[in-house]
C-alpha cells in the first residue's frame, strides 16, 4: 500500500515515531480540563481510568504482533510500555531493570505527567498517581500476562519535594495470583473497526534494518535502526493507538453525560490536539508557513492516520476532503472522523493555523467526497483557539528530545 511516508527517509520516520507517541500522550492533556468543568476531579478520575483501560490492552497486543516481540514474561511488558502513548520516551523518561523473567522494576526519571499536574496541588497528584496509576498500569501489564502486577516502592506526592526519581514501581508475575479480567471497557471496545484494524502491508520488502523487536530490551530503543517499512508500520498503528483511546474516551464520557455535552466535549479534545501536534510537527520538520509546509503537516499529521481509518486527503492546492472510512461509524464512542463527517471545522482550523494564523478551513460541496474544505488565507490573523491554549499548557507542548 502506498503511503504519504513513503518519500521521507528512515531518520525522518524515526523522528515521525517520537513524535507521534508524544502527541498521541498529549491527548489526555488537550481533553482533561473540559472533563473537569463537566464532571469535576472525580470525573477526570473515571473518564481517565476507562480511557486508558479500554484501549492499552488492545493497542499493546496489537504492538507486540507488529514488532514480532510475542511472549509473557517481565521484559514482554516493559517491551509493550515503550511503544505505547502513555509512556512516550524522555518526557515520560522509564528507565527498566530487567532482574529475571518474573520480576522487575521500573523508576521514571522524569515523570512530564507530573510536571503537569504538581503545580494544581495534591488532590490532582494523587488523583493521577495513586487512583489512576494503579488499574490502568496492572490493565497494561495484564495484557501481556494476567497474573502480572505492578505495585509502587515510592511515588508522588514527592516527599521529600523535588524528589528523584519521581517514582519506584516493581513488577511481579506470581502464577499463584488470581488472574486479571479483561477490564469491561476494554471488552467494549474491541469490537470496534479500529481495534479490528489489518494493518499489515502483506509486502514480503523488509529493507535496510531491523524488521522485529526480538532480544534483549533497549533501555534507550533506537527507532533509527528499524527498516523503513517497519517504522511505517509502526507509524501507522500508535496513529491508531490515539483512535483507540479516542473511542475508549468519548464512549466513557457519552455514559456520564448527554450526547450534546459529549460530543462538544470530544470536539475541544480534538481541536487542542489537533493544533499542538501541528506546532510540534511544523518545529520537528523545520518547516515554515508557506502552501508546501501546510500542505506536509496535514499530510503528516497523527489525526489523520492510518488512512484506512479516517481517510483525509489533501490536494497540493489546499483542498481537504474526507472521504468514506472505517472511522465514521465505528462504535462505541464518537471517533474523530465521525466529527469531521458532522462539518466540525475547528480541528482542521487548529491544524493550519497553528502554521499560518491567518489560515481559514471554508466548507465547500464537492461530488465524491463526504466533506470537502478549501483553505483559504484571509487578511486578517485568527487569535488561537482556546482549546489549543489549554492543551499548551503541558510542558509536553514544548518538550523537545535529545539525542541519546
């Protein structure tokens, strides 16, 4: 199949990859605030729990068949963490010990999750620490082993202040331990397109590189020396990894409130993030302001992929249309595709003026296409939008990675 990646080379893809797990982690950060005007802390607190739970452990099998890393021992998890949004590396920096198949221990060294919240106070670190951490790490764990547990050493608040590193957690496979269920919301979602998604190419081309994450775990995993082909896959399915908690997300939301407050509270997530991806990309890229960068971040852009999902198209020219795909209709919840198929414009708007604040998305009809918007440069500048300031607020907005 052939793809919008094809033409970037294995260093650029690798740069696509840490890009794509830090975005897909800030999509919490763009939906939690609107969560807590709705429904208060203890609502961040559920919506979160389900968020998490219904989609790690499905994106983290499905991660564990792309990188051919199959089994059920400590490693297998820590293999899963580092390929997941939830623990984008260096901003949420894990560092692993592997002691033997059944035992290990995680610390983070810096947790940007809790550079986030530390400054609202205690309740929402515990909230976020303790209450939250607890199911969804032992729900992540349980994907790769059921009897597998994670439990903390230390953790915040931090006592003494400022204390390193941020938290302690050890990991333990009893075989006398009662098994973990698959989590409720987990089971909910799998039935959808998106959990059911074939991504593989069915190409037998491996390329230059590793094809595979077999052997010992990388402390530090290097994206560069995976094949082109392979980091293209991987691109494609954490791409998806921000779908499922979508749907995990706007399902959990839809239950606790009406469909109009559901469905505006999934159009501010998604214009928050829509926006701070599109700042990352156009920094990460060095690209500028002009009709090639917009039309390259749009392209590019995490929202937007894998196409068999939610299939964006972009004409050299700046028309953008949506055509017929797995996302619209996928059930539970409310996918981002579903949203643009409703004529929702601030996503889109977010995306290109976060290179071009003068950019607008104008909705046109076009035969062949569910939605079509023609972007147009008006004479005037648009003041960013508030879901995009919201989500700037996390200091993964500017976090920038260094080499290793």
């Amino acid at each position: 199949m052939t793809t919008v990646f094809d033409d970037l080379d294995r260093a650029t893809l690798a740069l696509l990859v840490r890009e794509y797990l830090l975005c897909g982690h800030l999509i919490d950060r763009a939906a939690m605030p609107f969560v807590f005007a709705a429904l208060g802390l203890e609502g961040i607190r559920n919506v979160a729990i389900e968020e998490w739970m219904g989609a790690s452990p499905i994106y983290t099998r499905r991660m564990r068949r792309a990188l051919d890393f199959e089994g059920d021992d400590v490693e297998t998890i820590f293999k899963g963490m580092q390929l997941d949004i939830g623990a984008p590396p260096q901003f949420m920096d894990f560092r692993y010990r592997v002691i033997d198949a059944k035992h290990g221990e995680f610390e983070l060294a810096h947790c940007g999750a809790l550079m986030d919240v530390e400054p609202m106070g205690e309740p929402f670190v515990v909230t976020m620490c303790h209450h939250i951490e607890d199911p969804t790490f032992d729900a992540t764990a349980a994907a790769t082993n059921p009897r597998a547990r994670m439990r903390p050493v230390h953790r915040p608040p931090r006592a003494p202040a400022g204390r390193l590193p941020h938290c302690l957690w050890t990991v333990t496979i009893d075989d006398n331990a009662e098994p973990l269920s698959e989590p409720e919301i987990a089971k909910r979602i799998a039935p959808s397109r998106a959990a059911t998604l074939d991504l593989s190419s069915g190409s037998d081309e491996t390329g230059e590189g590793r094809t595979h994450y077999q052997g010992p775990l990388e402390n530090d995993l290097r994206f560069e020396s995976f094949s082109k082909p392979t980091l293209i896959w991987l691109l494609r399915e954490i791409a998806l990894q921000g779908h499922l908690l979508t749907l995990a997300f706007t399902e959990s939301v839809q239950r606790r409130t009406d469909d109009t407050k559901a469905k505006e509270i999934a159009v501010q997530r998604f214009t928050g993030i829509a926006g701070v991806a599109a700042r990352r990309l156009k920094r990460a890229l060095g690209l500028g302001s002009d009709l090639a960068s917009l039309v390259k971040v749009l392209e590019l852009h995490p929202a937007f992929h894998p196409r068999e999902y939610i299939d964006v198209r972009v004409s050299p020219d700046l028309e953008i249309s949506l055509h017929e795909c797995a996302g619209i209709g996928d059930r539970p919840g409310l996918s981002w595709a579903e949203l643009l198929a409703s004529g929702e414009p601030g996503p889109l708007d977010a995306i290109v003026q976060a290179l071009e604040p003068r950019a607008r998305c104008i909705p046109r009809d076009q035969q062949g296409a569910l939605r079509t918007w023609d972007v147009e440069i008006s004479s005037d500048r648009a003041t960013e939008k508030p879901e995009v300031s919201v989500t700037k607020v996390s200091t993964g907005a500017d976090f920038q990675f260094q080499a290793r």
